[in-house]
C-alpha cells in the first residue's frame, strides 16, 4: 500500500482527490492507497444521498462563506474545518475477502482503525453505529465509502480540535442518527481527540502498513472532477 499526505488549496480539490484515487485503482493506474490531509478552512459536506435543506443550517452558512458541498460516499453530513485530520483508504476489493460487501468492510477497517489508534491513545476505544469511532460514548471519527467493481473508497475524519460551536452553528439535528446518540445534541456527542495530526497519521501509516510514498498526483482527473461535479451546484445542491 502507498502513503499519500496529499492537502491540497480548496474544498473542492480534496474531495475530488479521493475519487480521483478510486478510479486510478479501479483501472489498475495506481496501488492502494491510504491517503491523509487536513481541511484547511470551514466547509459542510452532505452525503451523497443527503438533503441539504434537511441537513444544514443554510442561511448562516451562506452569511459566513461556508461552502456546502457533496461528496461521492454516502453517511451523514459534517463540518470539515481546521481540528479535523481526513483520510481516505482505496483498496482493492478482489484482494481480500472482507471487502467483499458493504458490511464486511465496515467491520474490517473500522477494527483496524481502532486498533491503530488504541496503540497510540492507550485508552479503550469504540466502533458503534456501524462507522463511528467512539471514546466513553462520544464520536471522534465518522466514516463512509463508495463501491466500483473492482475496487472501494472509504474515507473519514479524525476530530482533533474542531470548534464544536461551529459545528452546532453549521449543521441541523441529523435526519437519521445511530441508536447510541440518543438524541444528544452536536455538542453533547463529539469528543476532540486533542492529539498532534502527525501522531494519528502515523498510527495509521503503522496500522494499514502504507510505508511507501505515493509520488504521482492524478492531476488530470482531480482538475475533471472539479469541473465537473465538485464545483457545481447541479451536483452539491442536487437533494
């Protein structure tokens, strides 16, 4: 597997890396890959499947210059912002038989995850609501993926240090919430891990064994998808 500590300047960009990377591995242009970068400035991003009416608190983030925009992946809607670490793993999925449905691989990368990061906190961790990571009840990580015929993205966010002000300023109540939520309010739910970014990207570089450097950027195809999906609000505003 290939390591990818790849930020790049906008929003949009960074989304579009990640399927940019599913399809290079789709066509067998490029190894797995476990990718990491940091959000740079505040951004909501819906699930694929989300409505954003439903989801977001529009009128403050059109009056702050909050970007809303979708991603490729399903799950719920979140706020990417400076205290959020972002990965993204592309596997191949004839390559191992716990990737061959949607719940299998739930199970599989988020107990490698899990076990990553247990390594480096020493406490005891948690995979509840099928794709979160939890510490004494609280979310520090949500995750989701996207499936092609030969190969899968599945990608999440590490909250490090993120306001959770902003985030109860950004979003609404989830139209859909996992059983252990309990109907707690954004506040009440997220935890910061308060660790360096480095410490957990490294974790993960150990954990998925990714020790050799990706070193070719899929320019072409990030600069389409920009063009093409990203930036659009046929795309982002779609639901």
């Amino acid at each position: 597997m290939k390591f990818f500590p790849l930020t790049l300047s906008s929003p949009e960009e960074n989304l579009a890396c990640d399927e940019a990377l599913l399809g290079a591995v789709e066509q067998g242009e490029c190894d797995e890959v476990l990718r990491v970068w940091n959000a740079l400035s505040y951004f909501v991003v819906v699930g694929y499947s989300n409505r954003v009416e439903t989801e977001v608190k529009v009128p403050f983030c059109r009056s702050q210059n909050v970007p809303v925009l979708r991603r490729c992946t399903g799950g719920g809607t979140v706020l990417q912002g400076p205290g959020c670490l972002n990965y993204s793993l592309v596997l191949r999925i004839e390559d191992s038989a716990a990737l061959t449905n949607i719940t299998r691989t739930n199970e599989y990368i988020m107990a490698r995850n899990r076990d990553a990061l247990v390594a480096l906190l020493g406490s005891e961790l948690r995979v509840q609501g099928h794709t979160d990571l939890t510490r004494d009840g609280l979310k520090f990580s949500g995750n989701a993926q996207k499936r092609k015929l030969k190969a899968l993205l599945f990608h999440g966010t590490f909250l490090l240090g993120l306001d959770p002000g902003m985030v109860e300023r950004t979003l609404r109540m989830p139209s859909r919430e996992p059983g252990y939520r309990v109907n707690r309010p954004h506040r009440d739910f997220i935890v910061n891990l308060e660790v360096p970014a480095s410490q957990v990207a490294d974790a993960l570089v150990q954990g998925w064994e990714a020790h050799d450097l990706l070193t070719e950027v899929p320019t072409e195809r990030i600069s389409r998808l920009v063009s093409e999906k990203y930036s659009c609000s046929e795309w982002n505003w779609k639901f």
